[in-house]
C-alpha cells in the first residue's frame, strides 16, 4: 500500500491518539494545512478503501482508527521507494543513505548493532 503525502499526515494524526473523529483529525493537524473538514472525510474514505483505517459508527459519529501500524508503513515506504530508485536493491540503497547523510557516531553505531544483531538472528534460525 502506498501512501500519498496528505495521507501520511492524516495516519499521523491516528498513529498518535485513535480512535478519532474527522473533526479531532483537523483539530491536531498543522494549522497551515487548513483542510476543509470535506477534505479530510474524503482522505479517510480514501485512507478505509486502501485499507489503511477502518470506520465505526458511534450514533451519528464516525470513529476512524488505523488498520495498519507505522511500522508496516514505513516498510512499505521504503520498499517502494528501493523500487523505485535503486531497482529493487536494498544495498545500494543503504550505501546511498549513509555515504549521503552526515550520520553521527552514535546513528553509525546503532546502525552497525541493527546488522550485527540482524545476522545473529539468521544464524540462530538456520541452527
């Protein structure tokens, strides 16, 4: 699934506190975003028909929750994006983040602990 802009800062808005009213979505959105209320109702329908979020009624009052976690998001982001740009490779695309960004020690630390744990982890699956 993939997410436009606007629909990533409506999931957002429903990652940090849900279930939400399409009124309470507006109200903790940036303010320089002004979205009619009619905008934000058709990003949800959108957002519900992508399966992103899902719609209860509560009397008269829609409730919008997410479906799918920020990190499944977030994988998928970056799964399209090496699609995209780096022909479905992950490495290249790794060695362009870290030769492009000036990581610190620390982030260049925690990066080289994700690897490492990454292959303990392989290791102990093929034992």
């Amino acid at each position: 699934m993939k997410l436009t802009d606007t629909e990533w800062q409506i999931m957002n808005v429903l990652w940090e506190r849900y279930p939400a009213t399409a009124r309470g979505i507006a109200e903790r959105l940036p303010k320089e975003n002004n979205w009619a209320y009619t905008t934000i109702k058709t990003l949800l329908t959108r957002l519900a028909e992508k399966g992103a979020v899902k719609e209860s009624k509560k009397g008269n009052t829609s409730l919008y929750e997410p479906i799918i976690s920020r990190h499944t998001a977030r994988r998928n982001a970056l799964k399209s994006l090496a699609n995209q740009a780096f022909d479905g490779a992950f490495g290249p695309l790794m060695h362009f983040l870290v030769e492009d960004q000036k990581l610190t020690e620390n982030q260049k630390q925690e990066l080289l602990t994700a690897i490492q744990e990454q292959d303990k982890r392989k290791k102990e699956s093929v034992k």
